[in-house]
C-alpha cells in the first residue's frame, strides 16, 4: 500500500512538470528542457499560435477572433518573425478572405474572395464581381495558356497579352478566316474575317482578304435579311445604307434598294470642298462624265418640239429672225451664252427640244422657200416659152 502511494505521487510529479503553464502560454514539450519545440501551442492573449521558437517570434500558424478591430476567425501564417498575412479569415457578416496581405474593410460585407491582389465578390448590393484589387492585370487561361487578358487600365485582349484598345483581339497565322461572330438563336449572324481564302463566304473575296460578312444561318445561301450601317433614330424617312441580302443592292436613305444602287437624296461625285451642289438636281458630277450613250426620258409629249408644225405655229418671218440676230447675236428663243453661264448650265432634254424647235422651224423655212423657188422657175419657163 505504501508503495502504492509513492508511485502515485511520482506519476503525479512527472505529469506536473511536463504540463505545468507559463504565463499566457499552453505549452506542450517534448523533452524535459522546458524550450519551445515544433509543436509548441501558445496563448499569446489575441491570438493562439502553434509551432515556432517563441510566443512573439519565429515560424508559426496563428488563430485569431479578431484583427485591427475587424471581429472575424482568422487563421494566418507567419514567417520568420515578419508581418503575418492571412491565409484564411471569415468575417462575422459572411465575408471570406484568402490569402490577404492587409486588412480590408471591404471585407466586412458578404461574399468576398481575395487570393493575393485578386478579388471576387459575390452577393450583396454589389452583384459578381471578378477582379484585382491593385495595379495588376487579370488573365483567362485554358490548357495551360493564356486567353483573355484584361490589363490594369480596363483594356481587354483576346489571345493578345499587351492590349492597345478597348477590345484588341489578335489571329495567329494559322487561323485564317472566321475570327469572331454574333448570332442569334436562329442563327441570324454577323461575322469578320481576316486573311479569308479566295472565294470564301462570297464570290468577291480574294486571297487574304479582310471582311465583314452576314447570313441567316443557311450556309451557302444568300440571306434574305439585310445588313443596315445607320445611325439610331426614328425618322420615318430613313437615313443610312443597307444592303440586301437577296439581291445585294445598296440602297442609300432606302430600305428598298431596286437597282445595284438606289439613292433616295442627292448625290456629289467630287470635291464638296469646291462645288455648291444647286438645287432641283439629283446628282452632281464634278470634272464631267464619259460614257457611251445618254437617253433623257421625256415626262409627256408637250417636252418635244412637234408643236412647230401644227397649223396654228406662228412662224416668225426670216426678216424678223434677221433683225433680232443682228441686234442680239443668238437665235430667238435660244439662251445666250453669259445666261448659260449665270444660271450654270443648261438643261439636256430641254436644250435638245430647243434645238430641234429650231431645226424644225429652219425645215418651214426651206419647204416656203423651196415652194416659192418652184413657183419662179415655173414663171420662168412659161416666159422661155413664150418666147419662142
């Protein structure tokens, strides 16, 4: 029974000494020289640390309810005595960061994610948000290579990793064609090209073309939608170009183009920067037009000349014709050349009735004259005849 008694006391002596604290720590040793070991746990009042040399200092993975005020379970790694950062913390509003170098209040809010500059946030009035919190740019990566890049400045690239504009997107040599596309459900779509094999996607392509193409989702098939380059606005009139993907007319200011180009307005070939475009006409061609044939339609018959020889034409006689070009150097009727120049040109068809009335009234002349010379000649003869 003795015995007994002091081995009691000797097992209750050797558990005091292996287990007895110091001053804010919990520590457990494993020799008997009363040092800190690897798997030291200590109470350092704020936070309760594991591992390390000592209580304050050293390698060590630290637990802690709350940090610079913020009320949160923070579980962090220090290293070698530097400042700790935080690998995991858990906010008491539902906040979760990882990895954090410095306390955020941001955090306080739900649905935080941060692994080093990188933040995601999730919920709260703020929605899904994805990005750094710092001057560092944020990449898509698939099969272990980089896709999307969006830099520090908000420029985004896609397969470009330096972006230079808002949405630079960059084609190896080796994808030729389709390099990007927008379509609808029903396959309704609008796509660019770059470098585009000669012949592809439509007869005018040639090799290595660049091009902006449109279909409704039937390939080989002309589109019986159009493609519409306007701006947005509800004038009834219309104001833009569309192309028709049936019979590829252009029309410009119309939505129904009827020839290869339909222009509803007036049109200038040439430089607006030295020519007033007059009004009344359609169509102004700077430096002249070569071409084959002209034909003027007439809109009714009063547009001709035919009215010379209705029997109530009031011919002028050729002695009136001759005082009036003696006095005013043109033809009656006929516009002088300093009008034509006033009132900057002449209208063709109009010109062309002008002319012919006075070809016309040139032939009444020659058939009177032509009659009255048949009539002196027959005088004539009968004078010659009665000679004899």
């Amino acid at each position: 029974m003795k015995a007994r008694i002091i081995l009691s006391i000797s097992l209750i002596s050797a558990v005091s000494m292996f287990s007895q604290p110091v001053a804010n720590q919990i520590t457990k040793y494993l020799n008997t020289s009363g040092t800190f070991t690897n798997s030291s746990i200590f109470d350092n009042s704020s936070f309760i640390g594991i591992g390390g040399s000592s209580a304050l200092s050293g390698e060590y993975v630290g637990i802690q309810k709350a940090w610079n005020g913020w009320t949160a379970l923070r579980i962090y790694n220090s290293q070698s005595g530097t400042a700790a950062s935080s690998s995991f913390a858990a906010t008491a509003a539902g906040g979760v960061g990882v990895s954090m170098t410095a306390y955020n209040t941001s955090y306080t809010s739900s649905g935080i994610f941060e692994a080093g500059a990188g933040v995601l946030s999730a919920g709260g009035a703020g929605g899904m948000n994805i990005g750094t919190n710092a001057n560092y740019q944020m990449s898509l990566w698939t099969n272990n290579t980089k896709r999307v890049t969006v830099d520090n400045a908000g420029l985004v690239g896609i397969a470009d990793a330096t972006p230079t504009c808002r949405l630079d997107v960059t084609a190896s040599s080796h994808f030729a064609g389709m390099v990007s596309q927008f379509k609808t459900s029903s396959d309704y779509a609008i796509f660019m090209t770059l470098a585009t094999p000669v012949g592809s996607y439509n007869a005018l392509t040639k090799a290595n073309d660049n091009g902006i193409f449109f279909d409704n989702g039937t390939s080989g098939n002309s589109p019986a939608n159009g493609l519409v380059i306007a701006p947005w606005n509800h004038d009834a009139n219309g104001v833009g170009i569309r192309i028709d993907g049936a019979t590829g007319n252009v029309g410009i200011g119309t939505n129904n183009a009827t020839a290869t180009l339909t222009v509803k307005g007036n049109a200038l070939i040439g430089d607006p920067a030295s020519v007033t475009l007059p009004t009344g006409y359609k169509l102004y061609v700077q430096s002249g037009i070569l071409t084959e044939k002209v034909k003027v339609a007439l809109i009714n018959t009063s547009d001709w000349s035919d009215y010379v020889f209705a029997r109530d034409y009031k011919l002028k006689p050729l002695s009136e014709v001759a005082s009036f070009v003696e006095q005013n150097k043109h033809l009656p009727g006929v516009p002088s050349a300093q009008e034509l120049v006033d009132q900057g040109g002449f209208d063709l068809g109009k010109m062309d009735a002008k002319l012919l009335e006075k070809i016309e009234e040139l032939t009444l002349y020659v058939i009177e004259l032509n009659k009255q010379n048949k009539e002196l000649t027959e005088r004539l003869e009968k004078l010659e005849s009665n000679k004899k």
